[in-house]
C-alpha cells in the first residue's frame, strides 16, 4: 500500500527549522517522520524534558519526498541531544517565529528547506492551516505535484548528512545581492548561487514589485529570453530558469511573452518598447565563465532598471521567499492562454528596423571583402547571418567550432572576445584559410563586439573598444550627415559615452556641433538617458563602452552586438572602395579630431577587504583624512572626481555632478600632461579594473611619443595606486 505520509528519517536535521533555541544544542535533532497535522497533541510533559520552549511548524508540498497534494503537516523530532530520548510532537504555534523572522528574511536553515522542495509555515490561526491569515486553494489530488530540482536537493541532503557546517554556511548564510544588474553568480544548491529556488523566489519578488507599479500588468505583460548556459551537474540551465519565471508570472494571472528558442540579449529590450511590455527578463550571464549565470532586468523603457528599482525589487525578494504553490510546477504555462512565443515576429520585425541604417546596399552586394565571424559558442551565429542577408551582404564564414551553442565553451579559456586574441585564435585561422581580412566575435549572448582586421604586415590588429567605438562613432555621424539636409537638425543629435570610454566622442561633437553627454559606466546608464533624450525629441545617434559594447540604432537601447557586427561590415566595405582599411581610417579620425591613445587593463583580487583599503588609502593618502595623492610618480595630479564618496575637486563646491553609489569603488584623476586614468571594481568580477587615456589637440601627432608617456603614466598607476606586491593583487594574464 503506498505510504502517503512518508518516513525523512535522517533526512533533515531540526537545525534546518529557524528556531530562538540554542543552535548548539539542536544540533543533533533530526526530522523523524511526518503525519497530518491532527494526529498530535501538546505534551508539556515532553517540553519540560526537552527543557525548550514548545515549537510547531508545518511542512506544506513535501514534493521533494513525494507527497501527492498539498496538506498541512506538523514536524515529529527525534532528540539525540541532553534532552533525553524520544519522539517530540510540539503543538504551540509562534515559537521560533516571534524574534523577526515573519514576512522578513528567513534565517539560513529555513533557506535550506526550500531548497529541498519543502515549505515552512507558523500555524498562526487554527482555522487556517498555511497560517498567513487566508485560504488558499488546495490542489486537485489527481495533479502531479511538481519536483523540487532533484540535483540541488541531493547536493544539501549530501552536505546535511556530511555535517559540512562550513560549505552550507557558504552557500545559505548570505543571499545574492539583487542590483541594478540584476543577479550573477555560480549555478549550484543555496541562496548565495544561481538555482531553481532563487529564481523562483526573485521572480515572485520581481512580479509583486511590478504589481505595485502597473496597474495593466495584467493586460500588457513582460517578456522573457535566455541563452544556452546549463549546468549538468546542478541541474541547472538558462531555458529551465526561464521557464520557472514564466510560471511565476501566469500563476499569477500576468501574460508572458516566453521566446521558445535562445535569443540574443538585445532582443529582450527590443521586444518590450516594441510590444509595449511592462518589463523584460534575460536569463543569461553573458562572456562569464561556463559556471555561472545572471537573471538580467529591463524596465518598461527598454532599459535596464536603475535605482530605486533595485532596491524596490531588492526589498520585494526579501518578502516573498516561500515559493509559492504553483512555483515548481512549469508544465502549467504549455496550455496556458497566457503564454505567447514572440520569436518569429521579433526575429522579422527587429531586422527590418535595423535596416533602416544600411545606406550602401549595392556596395554591400558587390564588395570582395571577405568576414569571419565566430559566435565563441553562443547564440549569435544564427542572427548575425540574418543581419548580413538584411544588408545585402553574402554571409559571413562562420568558424565551424563555435558557431553552435556550446555551454562548456570547449575552445577558449574564458568567453569573452574583450580578452583579446586568445579567443580569436580559430577566427584567425579560417580568415588566412578564406582569405578574409575581418573578424567579427560576438561574445556568447551576442551583446558585444570585438573586431579584428588584417594589416598589410600580415599580422592581425585586434581593435579595442574605444578604437571601434571611434570608427562606428565617425560612421553613424557620417551617414547621418549625408541623410540629412537641414544643417540646424545638427543641434538636437546626441552621443553618449560611459565615463571610463575614450573621450573622442566629445572631440568629435565639439569640431561638429553636436551634443556630447557622459553617463556613469554602464549601458544602464546609457539606456535611460537616451530614452529621456528621445522623449524631448532629440536624436541619439550612438552610445558605446570601452567594454565592447554599442548602440547602434535606436530601436535597442542596450549594447547590440548584431546591429554593431552589420554596421562595422557596412562601414570596412565603403571603406575599402576607397581603398582605406579600418586601421587607416582610425588614424584619419585621430588626426583630424585629436589622438585619443588608451590603455586598460585590470588585477584581480578576491579579497573584498583589501579592495576597501586600496581605494581608501587613496582618499586618506601618506595618513591624512580626505587628502588624495598630489601626483603619481612624475605626473601631477591636476583633478579628482570620486563617484563613490562623491567628491569633485573641479567643481566649486567640490561635489560630484554624476551620480555616486557608496556600494562601489570608482576614482578618477586627471593629470596635468593630458592623461586621464579611472580607477573601479567590477560588479559581477573580483577585479579592480583601470581605465588611461592621453588626449592630444588636433595637429599632434607624434604617435610614438603619445604612445610612450601614456605607458609610462600607467606603469605609474599601477606601482604606486594599485601596489599590487604589498596588496597582493594578480596581474591579467596576457
């Protein structure tokens, strides 16, 4: 006869119940078996002996052990501890929950429930068995009740019965951080990593925010992408956590516009302004090693959220972490008329507006010029040979060992094609097979871009971020000024750049007349000062990032890395009509608006501690309080704008015009020769990340000279700001 009350003999310690009792002394306890909740009664006998105060709790859809439907269950404890021996049915409701753990954050050991599939609950009422107050529909016996992810839930079983005190700590005693880049960490079993339950419980947090701040979520509703990370050994994956995020939407009665297959990240914010969706989500964690993943967040603008969004969403996760009863189950979005797949109409629609910016189809169509394109195993093999056909080009040669969706990334040590020519390594090798002189490589969810071109020396020029961020800057303003008749239209066209990007932008604006805006670092920032530019009316040409990323086109207010890819193809055929490569043009750029030379690079530190003292070292410099260094080595120091504290010594009252965050570290100085270098850490990587720059006026153009007083200046930078022998840091890797 099948036992519908289950013996967890062994399985989960009492520990794992959230309890004002010495941890110590519960240490031995183990749940010993579940029944309904009526089979016992109060014993004070059985409190006296135990010598604790009475405890209840109730342990609602134990799907992790097979129960078929949703009952209240009351916890029987097996006391191996001073207590004395025997089975301890407690019957009072509020012990345990009285000391602040009631709609606020659940200790560690209630996380580690939910993590086996289970979910706890005070008996606050005796009328209502979930105890919050309301009834709740239960659900139909005859509906399979949907398993917690079975690969998590042995992971902590594994570490309950191991005793591994240290790694649960790890794992349960902190939760990710949800910001304005939403989530990012490794996939894997607790609430510090990326995992069915915190999926599900930001997604409930997610839905009751936006709740509050739509009143037709329900009519409009969101849209949802992701890429095609997995992690077989937690069972994780970016469609899996997609599709529980979904669930949590229309369980909750809100329409979802789920994309069937992998998408790029840009579709996402494409998607929402064109349907007019309330907000986005990308599962997806973008050049990361294989290991990790990110829940990505877009506002109904399609830009990524901003504060107080975050910390609004941040505080919404925090009171709604048990899942809830239809949280596990994603079968419930297959027939569900709230579930639409906008896949085919995005992927028509989105190559149909960023045609709007191919202005030389005929040289497209005629060029010799040959591509390469590596999608460095992710999704922007397909997509970008859309783009190419949207253009009129022929497609480019894909580099056969990456262009299908790999999670493992089995050719390159990290996939990101900012590291340079190590990832690029096989684009090289089909470029000098197929006699192409441009490498185009996407980074794995395809918002990025790197370029590569072949020089008349034979070797390959790999561009950075700022150099193409110049030439598809020089190239949109170009071809907007051939479009355009009207010379006063020049007054409303706007480019944007992050504060750590090359400032040949503003060089550019300031010889042709138009406006030039600098945001913080990010395209978040970026993002929504182009949409607030737009709705004043004005024309946001292009925005970009040293870190290899664009926004080409105003239909993707994020970086793009497939418009950027078609446009980088348009502008190198022009060019070669002219019988210029895209280096040569570059030069051109920088002798006629200026040289801007640039170095950056980064060290990387897991210590968060020495992180904190490096940067306040700097802003209590030799031991005195709020003195920044004067010079570094032989550059004086001429100004210094700190985003963290808030501090600009060029303004006259001293105070940052941009906006600071205390939660990260971010210094600029500004040196008397012309140099400007910033100073951050990363928010998704251990790495203390610097940006130099030496801008030189139109008609310098001693190159070479250029070239070496910047590298002298950043040798400086990092022997006495960073002193990475004294802080321990590690150099990148070349």
């Amino acid at each position: 006869m099948h036992n519908e009350y289950p013996d967890l003999s062994g399985v989960l310690p009492l520990a794992a119940i959230p309890l004002s009792l010495d941890p110590e002394a519960l240490s031995k306890w183990t749940v010993r078996s579940l029944r309904p909740e009526t089979s016992f009664k109060h014993s004070k006998e059985h409190d006296s002996r135990a010598g604790f105060s009475p405890i209840c709790a109730t342990l609602r859809r134990v799907s992790a052990c097979g129960v078929p439907r949703a009952r209240p269950y009351q916890v029987a404890v097996q006391c191996a501890g001073p207590g004395g021996a025997g089975r301890l049915p407690f019957r009072k409701a509020k012990a345990g929950f009285e000391k602040g753990t009631r709609n606020k954050e659940p200790g560690i050991n209630r996380q580690l429930l939910h993590s086996l599939g289970l979910t706890l609950s005070p008996l606050a009422a005796p009328a209502h068995p979930l105890g919050n107050g309301s009834w709740r529909k239960e659900r139909d016996p005859k509906t399979p009740v949907a398993l917690a992810n079975p690969k998590t839930s042995e992971t902590v079983k594994h570490l309950l019965d191991e005793e591994n005190a240290d790694e649960l700590q790890t794992r349960f005693g902190s939760r990710m951080e949800f910001g304005t880049a939403g989530l990012r960490a490794v996939m894997g079993a607790g609430i510090s990593q990326m995992n069915d339950l915190t999926i599900i419980q930001t997604t409930q947090g997610f839905c009751r925010y936006l709740e509050k701040n739509f009143s037709d979520l329900n009519k409009r509703g969101i849209v949802i992408g992701f890429d095609a990370r997995a992690h077989p050994s937690s069972g994780g994956s970016s469609k899996r956590f997609a599709r529980l995020a979904a669930t949590t939407f229309i369980s909750q009665g809100i329409p979802v516009y789920l994309f069937s297959k992998i998408t790029p990240t840009p579709f996402v914010p494409y998607t929402i302004t064109h349907l007019k969706l309330c907000a986005g989500i990308m599962i997806t964690a973008s050049h990361n090693p294989k290991q990790d993943n990110g829940y990505k967040v877009y506002w109904e603008n399609g830009a990524q959220i901003i504060s107080p969004h975050d910390k609004g969403i941040s505080e919404a996760i925090e009171e709604n972490q048990e899942p809830w009863p239809e949280a596990w189950n994603d079968s419930l979005i297959e027939n569900s008329s709230l579930h639409h797949d906008p896949y085919a109409t995005i992927k028509k629609d989105y190559f149909k507006d960023i045609q709007k910016l191919c202005f030389h189809r005929n040289i497209n169509k005629e060029t010799n010029l040959k591509f390469v394109h590596t999608s460095v195993h992710g999704v922007g093999h397909e997509f970008v040979q859309l783009a190419f056909e949207a253009f009129g080009f022929k497609p480019p040669f894909a580099v056969p060992e990456q262009k299908e969706p790999d999670p493992e990334f089995p050719t390159v040590k990290y996939p990101n094609p900012e590291e340079g020519k190590g990832v690029l390594t096989l684009s090289f090798a089909l470029a000098e097979k197929e006699g192409a002189k441009i490498i185009l490589a996407n980074d794995p969810d395809a918002d990025r871009l790197a370029v590569a071109e072949k020089q008349e020396s034979g070797e390959w020029k790999v561009f950075s971020g700022n150099e193409t961020g110049a030439l598809l800057g020089w190239w949109i303003f170009t071809c907007w000024k051939n479009q355009k008749q009207d010379p006063s239209a020049i007054k409303d066209v706007y480019m944007l750049s992050s504060t750590v990007s090359s400032k040949i932008l503003r060089a550019i604006a300031l010889k042709e007349g138009f406006h030039f805006e600098e945001t913080l670092t990010g395209f978040k920032w970026m993002g929504n000062r182009a949409k607030q530019l737009m709705d004043l009316g004005k024309t946001v040409l292009f925005a970009f990032e040293e870190a290899i990323g664009y926004m080409c086109s105003p239909a993707v207010l994020d970086k793009d890395g497939i418009s950027a890819a078609v446009i980088a193809a348009e502008m190198s055929s022009f060019l070669a009509t002219k019988n210029l490569s895209l280096s040569q043009q570059l030069k051109a750029v920088y002798e006629e608006y200026g040289f801007h030379i640039t170095k950056a690079s980064y060290f990387i530190c897991h210590d968060p501690k020495t992180i904190e003292e490096l940067f306040e070292n700097l802003r209590n410099h030799d031991g005195k309080k709020n003195i920044y260094p004067k010079s570094c080595g032989r550059f004086k120091v001429s100004g210094v704008r700190d985003l963290t504290t808030g501090h600009d010594s060029s303004q006259p009252d001293k105070k940052a015009i941009l906006p600071t965050s205390k939660s990260s570290q971010m210094i600029t100085f500004t040196f008397a020769n012309g140099g400007v270098a910033t100073m951050r850490t990363s928010g998704t990587e251990p790495k203390i990340k610097y940006y130099a720059e030496l801008c030189a006026p139109p008609g310098n153009s001693d190159l070479e000279q250029l070239k070496k007083e910047l590298e002298e200046l950043v040798n400086a930078i990092e022997k006495h700001f960073f002193q990475p022998e004294k802080n321990k840091l590690q150099a990148k890797a070349e």
